[in-house]
C-alpha cells in the first residue's frame, strides 16, 4: 500500500474518532437523564444572588435513580429534591450553597483538598462555625470547579450517628447530616464549567472513581453561566 494512502486512512480515522468525541461531549449534559435546571435569582442592591442547596446521600434510591445503590448530588428545586446536576447560573453573581452532607466520610487521597479555596473569605461554616481546613481523614465529598479555581471539602456524618440516612432524598430536620454553607462567584464572561466529587466514594469500583463518580446526574456535572 503506497504511503500516501495510509495517510488518507490514518487522517480518516483521526477525523473519525474526533467527530465521535464531540458527540460524546455535547451530549454530556443528556447522559444519565439531567436536564438543566434553571436556579430562581434575587437581586440585592442591584447585583443578582443565587441560593443553591444541595445535598449529598450514600445511597441515592430507587425512587430517584435506576441505580439505587449509588451515591449521589440532589438539588433543591421549586418541586422537591432532584437528581439534577446540570445547573443555570447567571454572570457575576454571588451564590450563597447549603449544603446538607448525608454520607461518612471516606477520606481524601490530596490533603490539599481539605482547604477550601476560591470561595468568598476564603473559610467554610460547618454548624455556622468558620473552618478554613477540613480533616483529610474525615472529608465525606467535595464539590469542585477546576475552572474556577474552587474546591470545599464536608466533613462525613459519624459512624455512630443515631439517626442515619437509608435513601435519599433525606431530610436535614430527620436525619444526622453535616451542614456546610460557603459563597462564591460567578465569572463575569459567563461559560460552562464541569463540577465534581474528588473523593474516591464509589463502592465497588475500581480505585472509587467509577459508576456515579463519572456520570452526568450524580458526582458531577456542569455550571452553565450565562452572561
């Protein structure tokens, strides 16, 4: 076969694999059934103000995922807790997360994570008290957005607690969780940004890092932010 034409073969399949690719990750937000959710914005003094809550439970359940036994993100939306990861933001706005952590802790593999970082005053509240590091040892999850240079770690709910979540959603008035509250902002030029989990907190998995650590709709997902 002359070299030429391998060439023309080797830059098909290169052209190939590349379309294959961008099908892959334009249909991101799609895979796992997690449509974009819209969250309400208030505006302060004339400057929009976001209110996340979120949480995050050991075993997401039957009646919100196919894999019941996977561990999982919900927000809170106007219709309840949902397993939606895809979020709506609008530009330079500040966003106040609550966050209701229903899962033990699994520990980080970077203890560089356990300080939270690109959030407003630089510290975290975990029970309204400022924390500006978390133990490696007892982190239960974090939320993440590389792009925007953010990372807040929650610490995991004791092994002893008394009353433990079975399956989501859980309930912040029943059952024993960690609550954590930070701030942020939002990029003036808007973007989409991944989010996600850096703990290794998917049972039965290679290295933790499988199943609902690499799926739209449960450890991770996107911020649309819209200028």
């Amino acid at each position: 076969m002359r070299v030429w034409v391998k060439l023309l073969l080797i830059a098909v399949a290169v052209t190939a694999a590349g379309v294959l690719i961008g099908f892959y990750v334009s249909n991101l937000t799609t895979l796992a059934g997690s449509p974009a959710y819209s969250i309400p914005v208030h505006n302060v003094n004339g400057h929009p103000v976001v209110e996340l809550e979120i949480q995050t439970v050991a075993a997401v359940g039957p009646t919100l995922s196919p894999n019941p036994e996977w561990v999982s993100y919900l927000i809170h939306t106007t219709s309840g807790w949902k397993r939606e990861t895809v979020w709506d933001l609008p530009a330079n706005a500040t966003v106040h997360v609550t966050w209701f952590n229903f899962d033990g802790a699994s520990g980080l593999r970077n203890p560089y994570l356990a300080r939270p970082q690109g959030i407003v005053g630089n510290h975290i509240l975990v029970y309204n008290r400022p924390v500006d590091r978390v133990d490696p040892n007892l982190a239960s999850h974090t939320f993440a957005v590389p792009a925007l240079g953010l990372i807040v770690a929650a610490p995991g709910v004791p092994d002893d607690a008394k009353h433990p979540c079975g399956y989501a959603p859980c309930s912040p008035g029943r059952d024993s969780h960690t609550t954590v509250h930070f701030a942020f902002h939002t990029p003036a030029k808007g973007g989409h940004f991944r989010w996600q989990c850096f703990v290794p907190c998917a049972a039965g998995w290679i290295f933790g890092f499988g199943g609902p650590m690499q799926t739209i709709g449960y450890m991770d997902g996107f911020l649309n932010v819209k200028a």
